[in-house]
C-alpha cells in the first residue's frame, strides 16, 4: 500500500525544497506542482509533492494520521516493540 502524507512546506528553491512532517525535514521535488510556496501544505508521495491541500484539510487528515497510530488500547507497547522486532518467515 502506499501513502501520500500532507506536509507543510518550509523552503521552495526552483523544482525542490523542504517539507516538514511531523517534525521531521525532508527534502521533495516539486516538479509536478505550480506555484507552490512556503507555508503550504502538500501531498507528498515518493519524494514528490503531487497535490496542493488547503491548509485545514491537511490538518484534519494529519490529526486522523495521529489519532489512527496512538492509543490503540488492544495493543499493549511491548507488543509493537515485538511486532516491528519480528521478521516474517
């Protein structure tokens, strides 16, 4: 499955720049986008910003990406730990 992740974008020099997702700086290409400029929020798939978001739906989908990854009561923390340790044989 893959996933295109909303990311507010930090610094646009001609086709790259830098987006930050959840506290994490990553260099994009925006090569598929017009127009993009600091302080929006994109779709970010593969190294590539591919779609502009307004603003409140990023942070609404972002919100849904936190909520879905946290508190899962079913699953205690050392079982994640187990899960991510294990390798499928």
């Amino acid at each position: 499955m893959c996933w295109a992740v909303p990311a507010k974008v930090l610094e646009v020099n001609d086709n790259t720049g830098t987006v930050e997702l959840s506290g994490t700086r990553r260099e994009v290409g925006f090569h598929l986008l017009e127009d993009v400029s600091v302080g929006d929020y994109v779709l970010v798939h593969a190294g590539f910003a591919i779609q502009k978001l307004d603003p409140a739906e990023a942070q609404e989908t972002l919100r849904l990406l936190q909520e879905a990854t946290q508190g899962r009561p079913e699953v205690e923390d050392d079982e994640r730990e187990r899960d991510t340790d294990e390798v499928p044989g």
